[in-house]
C-alpha cells in the first residue's frame, strides 16, 4: 500500500510502503511527568491519549497489525501506587476510546499472561474485545503483562507437553512450529519496530518476532510522539534495504 504522508503543515514526503505489522515500545511517560513534576501517573495518563492519535493514524495510513508494549511482566516491581493505577488505567481509556475504534472500524486483540492480571483490567479488556470483534480493521494489539523469555518458555512448554502426550515427534519441532506455540500465531512478524525515549534495546518485547524487524529509536518520550513522528519512523524504514542474511544488493 502507497501513501503520502506529511512532516508537517508544510512539508511532504515521498511515497512509502506502509509496512504491515508495527510494534511500538512506548517508552518514556515517566520521564515525561518528571521533567514536568508531575506525578508518574500523569505520564501515563497522557500516554494513553497517544495511545489514541497514533492507533487513529495507523489505521488511516493502512497498518494493518499495531502492536503496542503496554505492560510487562517486570513492570510489577514498580511501585504499588503506579502498578494500581496502570491496572486501573485501561477500564477508563478502552471505554472513552471504543467510538473511535469503532468509527475507524479497529479491532482489539491482547497477548501475555492476560489471566493473571486484576479482574476489573481483564473485563475492561475483555469488553473492548466483544464489542470491536467483528470490525473487519487494523488490528490493534495490546501486550499486556506480556514477556519475550516467559513467552518462549510457554512456547517450549506446550511442545514438550505435546511430545509427553505423543501428539509430535522431536523432528516435528522446528520454526514454524515453535511459532505456532506463541501468542502472537496469529499474526506475522513486526517488519518495523519503534521506540521512543531514546533508549535502543528490546527490554523483552517479542525476542523470537522480531529477529528481522528494522528497528527505529526515537528520542522523543511516548507522551510527545505523535502522528507525523510515526510517518517519519515508516519513511526510515522505506529507506532501508532488507536483506534477511542475504546478499542482496
């Protein structure tokens, strides 16, 4: 899919391929209320409002899988106050945000341990789920108390659970199986990921998808990321040649 997308009121860009899976460590609210001494929580309350401007644009542009870091499993030894809040964040934000996901036509999925997150976090998420399941859209992919390595584990857990029961062979193992085993078996690799605050490294975010993805790091706290910011992280992508190990070029 070709678009045209602007840096700014100005100025425009070539044309670019949109890349199909796009996964994003928002990184930075923290900071971003820091810098302003404000509290930690308000970070990430104005990072749920990006949230919300950058799924809208990915939608529009034609992304058709957007998968966003939003809680992992090391995120628990955070302070109690602000892991409460983040458990408490989703019931409000999915409820204000499902007009525009409808009107946008977006549907909600979820990977991670989901079961193990607080009753009222899985309702909000489960709601959002049932009420976007037949929107036909962008997929819009939340990880929550999610983990690369505890995915892997789970992944080799099942494997081995289905070799004990004589459902597979040891020469059955192999990629392809491996990635049928994951959460996100459903969906194809990230081509591009994103994060932003600066910070260049995967902090466990899918270590088996993305051992091809292009990965852009943005300086800019997740807060401030907007449309445009995501536009010029595509344009870096375009330009780069994918070789997969090969010689091409």
């Amino acid at each position: 899919m070709f678009n045209i997308f602007k840096k700014n009121a100005s100025q425009t860009i070539e044309h670019d391929v949109v890349p199909e899976h796009i996964a994003i460590i928002m990184d930075g609210n923290g900071r971003w209320a820091k810098n302003r001494k404000m509290p930690r929580v308000k970070g990430h309350y104005e990072g749920m409002q990006t949230v919300k401007r950058i799924t809208t644009h990915a939608s529009q542009i034609g992304v058709k899988y957007l998968t966003l870091y939003a809680f992992s499993t090391e995120n628990w030894s955070r302070p109690k106050e602000e892991v409460n809040y983040l458990m408490k964040l989703p019931v409000d934000f999915l409820a204000s945000f499902l007009p525009d996901l409808m009107k946008n036509n977006v549907k909600v999925e979820s990977i991670g341990f989901i079961e193990q997150l607080p009753e009222h976090t899985k309702e909000a998420l489960y709601k959002v789920q049932r009420e976007t399941e037949n929107n036909t859209g962008m997929k819009l992919i939340f990880a929550l108390n999610y983990g690369g390595r505890k995915e892997i584990v789970a992944a080799v857990q099942l494997l081995a659970a289905a070799y004990k029961n004589n459902e597979i062979q040891l020469d059955d193992i192999d990629e392809e199986r491996v990635g049928q085993a994951l959460f996100t078996r459903d969906y194809p690799d990230p081509e591009l990921l994103i994060r932003t605050s600066g910070e260049e490294r995967l902090s466990n975010f899918m270590l088996w998808q993305t051992s091809y993805s292009e990965f852009v790091f943005d300086e800019k706290l997740w807060p401030d990321y907007a449309p445009e910011d995501l536009d010029h992280a595509i344009h870096t992508y375009c330009k780069r040649q994918r070789r997969f190990g090969g010689l091409n070029g």
